[in-house]
C-alpha cells in the first residue's frame, strides 16, 4: 500500500487538531508536519521537498492556500505535493479545480469525507507512480488518454472517443456507449494537442472528430450515429485531404 508524506495547514487551532487527527488515523498517510499558516508551510516544503499531499486551507493571512497553490505549479509543474483545499467557503471551487487540486473538502467535514479525498491522493500516487504510466513507450501513449474529471485523473481509451466538443474553458468528450460526455476542464486546442493526427480531426472550430467513428458525409457533414457536425471553411482543406484518402 502507497504511504502519502502530508502536510495540514490551517490557520484556525480547532479545524487544524481535527485535521491532523484524521490523517494520523488514516493507515496510508503520515502527518510530516502541521502549519498555522501557508508561509509556514512554504518553508516547511523547502526542508522536506517530498511531501506528496497538502490539506490546506484557502483562507489564511499573508499567503491564502490558492496562492500558495499558484507558487507550487509556477515553482515545479507537475512535481510538487498534490493540494487538498479545505474551506468553509462554497465559491472557492472552481479556483480549486483551475490550480488543479486534487479534491475541495467543505467545513465542516467528517471522517468519511476526509477519507474519500484521502483515497483520491493515494490512487493518484499509484497512478504516477505505476510503470506503465512512467515509463511507457510512445507508440502505448496513443491508446489512451488521461483526464482531469472532477478532481479525479479519468482513463480514456482512444478507441471509444466519438468526438470531442470545446465549450469555452471546457471540452466535453463523447464516448462510445456512454450516453453521459465527461466533462474536463481544459481548452479545445489541449485537447487537440493530446489526440494523435493520424486518428483525430479537428473539422470545425468547437469539435474534433474520430476518424474511424465517421459514418457518411453528406454536403460537408460529418455524421457520427445521430450526429451531424458540419465542417467549418478554416478546416475544409485538411477535411478534404482527408476524404481524398478515404475515397
């Protein structure tokens, strides 16, 4: 089982006992420090670099637990200790889900809250931690995708995407027997970046499309099942070159 270094950061004495109370009675985590406020623990991260969760607080004097989130990513993206926000505040969530924050615990919150985030961490640690995430070949990469789905890392196969919609700030993902899209927050073009070309097709402005899913065109129409995405002028060349292979 995956041990997790954590540290509890909460400037309130009574929200930070309980705190520090609940992971010492988690199995798979170990307090490696407890801190009344995120400068405190900013110096703490520079003397044990390998802290792998922190529970902290967003509301705080001198440094809020979202800023001290911001110095993490900016410092070392993708290295540092994953963040879970505790707060009493409802609005601060999707300033969490933006820092990429693990879960948002709401005060007040029990055991079994607590331990379902606590549960989120550890099945990310094994996630990174896994060979075959770390250290896979290329050509493995192209079979499957992670998203961020509601403070959760989501396995997507390649072969069950349908198309993908961008919604703003979003992308919804439509899947192959799954009448629900997920939902990740994350622009049209990342997610272009992360399908492979030879695959995937971006054929207008707010959707790309899977290219062994098309079933006929029709007036530069592409129809996937019940749906007709048509193909905007700015991708009707690559659209074309791409027909001209199907032909």
């Amino acid at each position: 089982m995956t041990t997790l270094k954590c540290f509890a950061v909460d400037d309130e004495p009574l929200a930070l006992g309980l705190l520090c109370q609940f992971i010492e009675q988690t199995p798979f985590l170990t307090l490696a420090g407890r801190y009344a406020s995120a400068v405190e623990a900013l110096q703490g991260l520079h003397q044990q670099p390998d802290i792998d969760v922190l529970f902290l607080d967003i509301q705080m004097p001198n440094l809020s637990g979202l800023e001290l989130a911001r110095v993490l990513e900016n410092g070392q993206p993708g290295t540092g200790p994953r963040v879970v926000f505790t707060t009493a505040f409802h609005q601060y969530a999707l300033d969490g889900y933006r820092v990429d924050a693990l879960d948002y615990l709401v005060k007040p919150f029990n055991y079994e809250e607590f331990l379902r985030a606590a549960s989120k961490a550890r099945a990310y640690a094994d996630l990174t931690q896994s060979p075959a995430v770390a250290a896979a070949p290329a050509p493995a990469e192209e079979e499957f995708i992670f998203l961020k789905v509601e403070y959760q890392l989501v396995r997507v196969e390649l072969s069950d995407i349908l198309y993908v919609e961008g919604l703003k700030d979003y992308v919804k993902v439509h899947l192959l027997g799954t009448p629900r899209p997920l939902l990740s927050l994350m622009s049209l073009k990342v997610m272009e970046e992360k399908l492979p070309a030879r695959r995937f097709l971006r054929i207008h402005r707010s959707f790309i499309v899977a290219l062994d899913k098309i079933e006929a065109v029709r007036r530069h129409t592409v129809h996937i099942g019940a749906v007709g995405i048509a193909v905007s002028d700015q991708y009707k060349e690559a659209f074309l070159q791409f027909l001209s292979r199907w032909s």
